[in-house]
C-alpha cells in the first residue's frame, strides 16, 4: 500500500487504512457514532482497501473459523479474512464504514460470509466464542485501550487467537499531530502485562516491536513502529 491500514476507530498521523482518524481531541461526551460518521464523510473512499499487513502476517497460519473484526472501517481486513475461509463478525461505530464495508463485500463477491454490526464500543461488549479477535489500530480518544483490550480478550474461545496491533508510543512519525497524546498507544509489554493481569490464562505467541515505512499526507517518507500482540486463550479463567 502506501503503507497504510484497514482497521478501526484511529488517532490521526500517518496514513492509514484502518478506520477513522482522529483530527481533535473531542469532548468526552461527544456522540462516537456521530464523531466518527463526520470523519469518514471527509472523503468518499478513506482508506486503500489494502488489509492490514501485521493482521497478514499473524493470520495467514491461522485455520479458519469464526472471527471478530472489531473497528472494521471500510471492511478490508474483515474482506480478507472471508476470502480465506473465515466466517467474520466485523463491528465498527461508523455507520458511514459499515455501508462502504458491506458495499465492497458484495463488489468482490463476499455478502454472505460477512455479518456487519455497528455498535458503540464503549457501552457493548461481544459475545465469546470467537475463534480468532482482531484488533487493528483501535486507538480512539473516547475509549481507553485497556478497556477494548479487555473485551477483546473476552471474547476469545479457549484455544482461539487475540491479534492487537496498534502504533507504538516511541514509533509516531514527524507528522504526528498527537505526540502529547501516548497515552492513547501502546507497548507491546504494555499489552502483555494487561493482558496476563485480567481473566483468562494465556499464551503469547508474539509480542514485536516492528518498523515500517510509511508515507504522509504530503508525500512525506518516514519508519513508523506498530506494536503487535498475538496471543492463545489456554483457559476461561485465572488458574492458582
């Protein structure tokens, strides 16, 4: 792509492809449905339609089942992982996304392997069960990282997979409006360390650090750093 990303509600920096980006730090008893349907309506296409490169990387050894694509933006990761067997639940709080989500998902031939939800992740939690959880680049000013990491992890089946990939504090690019804002990134120790301290047991697969190149708004070059987590649910709950 030119590097950029398909996941969720996101902090505005570099190019993405990922879901909505943040311009201004909001009121935090703005409307997110309403908050993040104005920063969609800004263009008529947000994002590449690429998917996530680290969702690439992390899923592709993966055996298809069900999967929750949560922060879906306009629906390329949840589009890919269809593509490859998977039977997805793609939730996002924009419902501008969502009908640009649903309307790429029949233009390549993928309408019913695709359940489109929105919903406002600050007051809805997902069912468990799920086989593989994704979360691409969720950082939103209105949710704080731990409490989506926390539902994610919950939703989760034992044996299922928690992929979180999310920009590193340390990694933000010279265009980055929101270097007083790291609060809203994350470590992957930090990831981790939540994680393993809330319900569950688990096995981490990959907790990185990785450099990527990106390319901003003005055609600027520059090596961004995602933080990247994947991790087994060995059990619903803590063992002694």
């Amino acid at each position: 792509m030119t590097h950029q990303h398909d996941g969720g509600a996101h902090l505005h920096g570099e190019i993405h492809d990922s879901g909505a980006h943040l311009h201004s730090n909001p009121d935090q008893d703005a409307d997110p449905a309403q908050f993040w349907d104005e920063v969609y309506r800004e263009k008529a296409k947000r994002w590449s339609g690429n998917p996530n490169p680290q969702l690439i990387a992390e899923a592709k050894g993966l055996a298809p089942g069900t999967a929750l694509d949560l922060g879906c933006g306009e629906g390329a990761d949840a589009i890919w992982l269809a593509q490859h067997g998977w039977t997805v639940t793609a939730v996002d709080v924009s419902a501008v996304a969502l009908e640009r989500a649903e309307a790429h998902a029949v233009d390549v031939g993928l309408p019913d392997r695709i359940t489109w939800l929105q919903r406002n992740f600050g007051s809805w939690h997902p069912e468990a069960g799920f086989d593989l959880v994704s979360s691409q680049f969720l950082h939103s000013p209105l949710l704080p990282w731990r409490d989506f990491l926390a539902s994610a992890a919950a939703a989760v089946a034992p044996g299922g997979t928690l992929l979180v990939v999310g920009h590193h504090p340390d990694g933000l690019t010279p265009w980055s409006g929101h270097k007083d804002m790291k609060d809203k990134f994350f470590t992957p120790e930090d990831l981790v360390e939540a994680l393993t301290n809330g319900p569950g047991t688990w096995r981490i697969n990959v907790a990185d650090s990785r450099e990527r190149a990106v390319t901003g708004p003005d055609g600027q070059h520059a090596t961004t750093i995602d933080s990247v987590l994947r991790a087994t649910r060995t059990s619903g709950a803590h063992t002694s």
